[in-house]
C-alpha cells in the first residue's frame, strides 16, 4: 500500500493540454461563422475589455458623486467578474448570492409587527418596498431554476413546463380567484364562511403546490401565488386565518424551523475543512448586507430628505432574515446545489442576521419621536372663528351616533366652522399588511363593498345638515389592536388636527342604563393615544343623555379646578355656548384653604375664568356658579348632586395635579385614563345617564 501512493499521486498530476492549430485569433466575422466571432481569442478579448471598462465607469459615475475614489469602483467590478467566473466554473456561490438578496415580504412584516412599527410611516414604507421586492425575488428564483435546469431537460420539455406554468396562473387568476368571491358573496354579512368551503379551499392549496412541482418550479411557488388570490379580510380571509394560524404558527412552524436546523452541519461552519467556504459565504451575507443598506440609505438621504437615522433603519428593515430564508434554502438544498455543510453555514449566517437587525432597528428608530410637536394645537390657542379640525375615533359602525351628538352641541356654522374626520378602526385579520383607506379618493372597491358605508351615509348627512358650518371626511383604518394608536396620532399630525375625540371602552344600553359591553382592547387603545397624542385629546362617555332628550335645547357643564386641562375644557365649552339651543354652566370648586402653590398658574386659571365670572363672555345662556368644599368627599357630593341636571358635563383630565379638591378620591379611581371626576361620573353606581367628555391638554411640545 505504501508503495502504490506515489503513483497514484503522479496519475492525479497528469494533465492534457490539447492546442488547435492555427490558432483561432482574428474572427472572419459574423455573417462567415456561425458559431459568432466570440469563438475567437481576439474578439472576446476586446469584448471583455469593452465590458470591464464599461462597468468601471458605470459604477464611478454614481459613486464619484459622493466622493468614493476609482478604486472602489475597480473592486466592484472585480466581484462582478469572480461572479462570472463562479457561473462557469459550476460553483454553488451564484446560488448562495442569490437567497442572501431576497427580502421576503412575510418576513419583513413579522419583524415590523415584532417592533411594534408595522402600520408606522417607516413601516408602510418597508412594507411597500418588500412587495416590490419580492416581485423580484420570485423572478429571480424563477431565473434560478431553468439556470439549474438548463441542459438537463430536452427543449420539449422546457417547452411545456412553461406552457404549463402560464396555465397555471391563469386558471388561479381567472378561475379560482373568481370562485373565492362568489363564496364571499353567498355568506350572509356577519355570518361565519361554511366549513365546507374552507375546506375546499384548504384542499386547493395542497393541489396549487402539486401542481407547480409538475412543470418544474417548488412547490412552495404553487402555494404562494394561490395565497395571493385569496380575499383579504372577512369573511373569509379572516375565517382562514382562524382555522390555520394557530396550528401552522405554533406548532408546524417551529417544528419545520427546527428539522431544517437538524439537516445542517453546524459543527463545519468554524472548521479548518470549511473556513474559506465559510469566510466567502460571510463575506457575500456582508457585500449583500451593505449593497443593501446604501441602496436604501443614499438616495432617501440625498434625495427624498429621510433623517439619516430612519434611512439606515429601513435599509436594515430590508436586509431581514427569518423563516422564509430558511425555508428557500433547505428547498435548495433539496435540489443538491449544495450539501449539509453549505446549508449549516447559511443557515448560522441567516441567525446571526435575525438576531442583530431587529436590535438596531429598535435602537435606531423610535416611532414615538414623530408625535411630537413644535406648534401648540389645542383650543385654547385656536384663533376666534377658526376652523376647528377634530379627529373622531370610532370602533363599531353604531359608535357614530355618539360622535353626531357631540358634533351638534359644538354648534358648527359659518362663524364658527368645524371639520370633522371620522377614523373607523378595525382589528387586522385575515391580512398581512394594514390598509388606509380615504372614502373621499375611494371610487370602488375590489369587493364592492366598504368597510364604513353606515358612517359615510351618516357623516355625509351631517355634513348637508350643516352646509357651510361643517365638513366631514371619512377614513378607515385597518391594523392590529396594539398599533392602532400608531394610525390615530400619525394621521391628527398629517391633518393638523387640534382635537382628537375617542369613545370609552365601556358602553351602556341607553333605555335601561345597564352596561353593555367592556373592550379591554379599546381600552388599551385609549392609554396609549393619551401618551402619544400631538394635540388636545377628549375621552366621551356616552351614557344616553347627550342628544336624545325631548328638549331641543343642550344643557353642558363644566366642573373647573384649575390648571392646562380644566382650562382646554372651558375653552370648547366656551366655543359651543355660541349656540341660540345651548346652555352652559360653569361650576367653578374652590378649596377651602386657599393655597398659593403655583402663582403663574393661578394667574392663567383666573384670565381663563374672567369673562364668564363677570358675565362678559356675550352668551346670555352662561351660568357661573362658585362654591367652596373642604375636600375630596365634599368635591364628590357636589358633582354628583349636579350629574342628572346635565345633558354632558366636561372635565379636565388633571393627571398628576394634588389638590385638596380631590384628596382622597385618587385612590379610589378605577380608571385613572379619566382623571378623578371623570372616574367619578363614569362610576357604574352613579344614577345618571349624563354624557362625560373628559379633557386633556396637548402634552407633547
């Protein structure tokens, strides 16, 4: 055995180098061989020049302007051509490359939802991005394919499979896309999708991945375009969602996630054996990376003026990894383009991703900055007779009634003019990305259906009840229930709204005065829009009372104590009390003891009270009373000896001022998103169905 090494040595040495003569140098041209003049050593060495030449300046032209030398541009050329050398010589770095420059669409959105920024502007932006993206990616893998395919199928056969696939995407498109819609159309509003039909269409996508394995693509191709021709949100979209997402995300996916991670050899990726193997797959993961990350970063910054900080988040945002990643790596690795070892060092790769981008991103950008404002927009320092812009929030179709009411107290008319926008809120199922919709721009939709036809019919005759007094846009947002304060406080910012009105998350039966309904979800909602909001923001409790009376005429109140938002409150009450069928008291409570803490505020307390203390405020319906309590207990049986007098009692939220006026009521608050006496009067014991709108004065400045 020891002797037969050396030659089997010299047998792996031997070489044949065979010649051709003459050598084939100067081309006869094209039209002589009809192999092409490339055939030839002179013409492929000019056109290599021409080509390497041409790339070099190319890449100079765009990157001198930001004063990155020609070497740069020389280097970038030189993976260019190391590309084109991997091609030929049949290496599996082409395939590498090629799932490192996906930017997956489901996972971008996963990420943004991890963050907390799916429906931010950030997020919109790298949710638009990674759709385009993905066209891309699906072409590219597409490319991938007949690369890998070519010469290993007959032309008969290549021919067929394309034939095949353009079939296929006609009959999901024009067939089952169609059939999807008539089972929407035959499921009653408000009814749930009959489980036969659902089964169907679960049965479909097995076959739309069969189907695509037939004419040579993955079978996860199949799946992907039958799962865009699916109808978003309910009753379907959402009845999927309900019968699938729990079984695929908590059970299959973490056990595929898992398998895949069982089929790499990990222990090879820090080897001797694979170090340069592994050093060139980081190094491309890297090249991506950046590749990437200037693409997005150079021309918002230069060009669309993005803050440097969002421009770089959203150019990590597109560089994501996660389970579609690696789930497009083990398909290839199926397809034997590369073994165990490969796979193990992409798959550290793709984790070394999707542990540090979500970090950064998170560092790098705080939505919550975007909320906060350099101009003072509440009532107070609206001008007289300006245009009021107020933002309405509405959960449920019923929940505009409410809204109307308020509207109608706040006497719109030409002096003093209202423009009101009407966000319907509704929870995201069924769907990946949120949606804003604008029923101003819309014409129709897909399903021709809308999500707010009720509140658009109602605001519209609003808006005719009130011609020239008021003006009334319609908006409905569609995002998960822990972001729709992100939608409610980007959209106030965009619109310059002043005043942003919210229902309470409890509702009551408003014959039987019985409570109805209690939403933590809304709830939630609520707290954040009151840490987050850019101007003045109002909680309604509607109990009833507030626009169903016999009586024409509106009778308001105002408890006033003092401070920013007990003085943004008697500034709207200010503003409605110019109505002829509106009466407004102001019950001013004044401690006992009578403690200068803050003398500036005093000060403003008693400029805002002046004109209605002394009866000059030019409304003859304007009742000033004063009184005089010792504390909390005593501030209690007043509100509530007043509480059946009114039809809505305003309130300043007061959060974080002590008073006498209030001691000892504080503690005894069940909800404290609505100040003391907001508690107080939304307190389920209280018998009186008097509206509450509790008040609070723009923070964020």
């Amino acid at each position: 055995m020891a002797d037969s090494k050396p030659d089997e040595v010299s047998e792996k040495r031997q070489q044949l180098f065979c010649s051709e003569l003459p050598p084939k140098v100067n081309s006869f041209g094209y039209w002589v061989w009809k192999k092409g003049p490339l055939k030839h050593s002179l013409p492929l060495l000019q056109m290599q020049m021409i080509f390497i030449l041409g790339a070099i300046h190319m890449f100079h032209s765009g990157l001198k302007r930001f004063g990155v030398p020609m070497l740069i541009s020389e280097i970038l050329e030189y993976l260019v051509v190391l590309w084109q050398a991997w091609i030929d010589n049949g290496s599996y770095f082409p395939y590498i490359a090629a799932t490192h420059c996906l930017t997956p669409f489901p996972v971008i959105a996963s990420l943004l939802a991890d963050l907390k920024i799916l429906n931010s502007e950030l997020g919109r932006l790298a949710l638009s991005s990674a759709i385009v993206s993905d066209l891309f990616s699906i072409f590219l893998t597409i490319a991938t394919i007949v690369a890998k395919t070519r010469g290993q199928v007959s032309k008969e056969r290549a021919m067929i499979n394309m034939i095949s696939a353009v079939v296929f995407l006609l009959v999901v498109v024009y067939v089952l896309r169609p059939a999807m819609f008539w089972v929407v159309a035959q499921t009653p509003e408000g009814r749930p999708v009959k489980n036969a039909y659902l089964y169907a269409i679960i049965l479909g996508l097995f076959f739309c991945g069969l189907s695509s394995d037939f004419f040579g693509q993955y079978s996860i191709f199949g799946a992907f375009i039958f799962g865009l021709t699916v109808p978003d949100g309910p009753p379907l979209g959402s009845a999927l969602v309900e019968k699938l997402e729990s079984l695929l995300s908590l059970v299959l996916m973490p056990i595929f996630m898992v398998t895949c991670a069982m089929r790499a050899n990990l222990w090879w990726v820090f080897s001797r054996e694979m170090l340069d193997d592994a050093l060139a797959n980081f190094i491309i993961l890297f090249v991506s990376l950046i590749a990437k990350v200037g693409a997005c970063y150079i021309p918002l910054v230069r060009y669309c003026n993005m803050a440097r900080k969002d421009a770089l988040a959203l150019g990590l945002i597109m560089c994501a990894k996660g389970n579609v990643n690696v789930a497009t790596q083990s398909f290839v690795k199926d397809s034997g383009l590369y073994d165990d070892k490969v796979f193990g060092i992409l798959l550290a790769g793709t984790a070394l991703n999707a542990g540090f981008v979500p970090f950064l991103v998170k560092k790098l950008y705080d939505p919550s900055r975007t909320y906060a404002g350099y101009q003072k927009r509440n009532i107070m320092h609206c001008k007289p007779n300006s245009e009021l812009r107020i933002l309405a929030c509405v959960h449920e179709q019923d929940g505009v009634t409410s809204i109307i009411n308020l509207l109608n107290a706040s006497n719109p008319n030409r002096d003093n003019p209202i423009s009101i926008y009407v966000l319907h809120l509704i929870e995201l199922v069924g769907r990946a990305s949120p949606v804003f919709i604008s029923h101003d721009m819309q014409k129709r939709t897909v399903s021709n259906h809308s999500y707010s036809e009720h509140i658009i019919l109602a605001m519209n005759r609003y808006q005719r009840s009130h011609e020239g007094g008021a003006t009334a846009h319609v908006f409905t947002a569609i995002s998960p229930p822990k972001l729709m304060h992100e939608d409610t406080c980007t959209f106030a910012l965009n619109k310059l709204a002043v005043f942003i009105v919210i229902p309470f998350h409890r509702k009551w039966n408003y014959i039987s005065g019985s409570l109805e309904s209690d939403e933590q979800r809304i709830r939630n909602f609520n707290c954040c829009v009151l840490d987050m909001a850019p101007c003045s923001i109002g909680i309604l409790v509607d109990r009833g009372k507030l626009g169903r009376s016999a009586s024409k005429s509106v009778f308001i109140a105002v408890i006033f104590m003092g401070g920013n938002d007990d003085r943004e409150s008697l500034a709207y009450a200010t503003r409605m009390a110019s109505g002829a069928n509106v009466s407004l008291t102001v019950a001013h409570l004044l401690p006992m003891e009578d403690k200068k803490t803050n003398g500036w505020e005093n000060i403003l307390d008693d400029e805002s009270i002046k004109d209605i203390k002394h009866g000059s405020v030019g409304f003859e319906r304007v009742n000033y009373i004063q009184k005089v309590v010792k504390d909390g207990p005593q501030t209690a049986l007043a509100v509530k000896s007043m509480a059946s007098e009114f039809d809505l009692i305003i309130v300043g939220r007061r959060q974080g001022l002590e008073s006498s006026l209030t001691s000892g009521l504080t503690e005894w608050s069940e909800y404290p998103e609505l100040g003391t006496l907001g508690d107080l009067l939304a307190a389920s014991d209280l018998e009186s169905n008097a509206s509450v709108l509790v008040v609070q004065q723009q923070r964020k400045l």
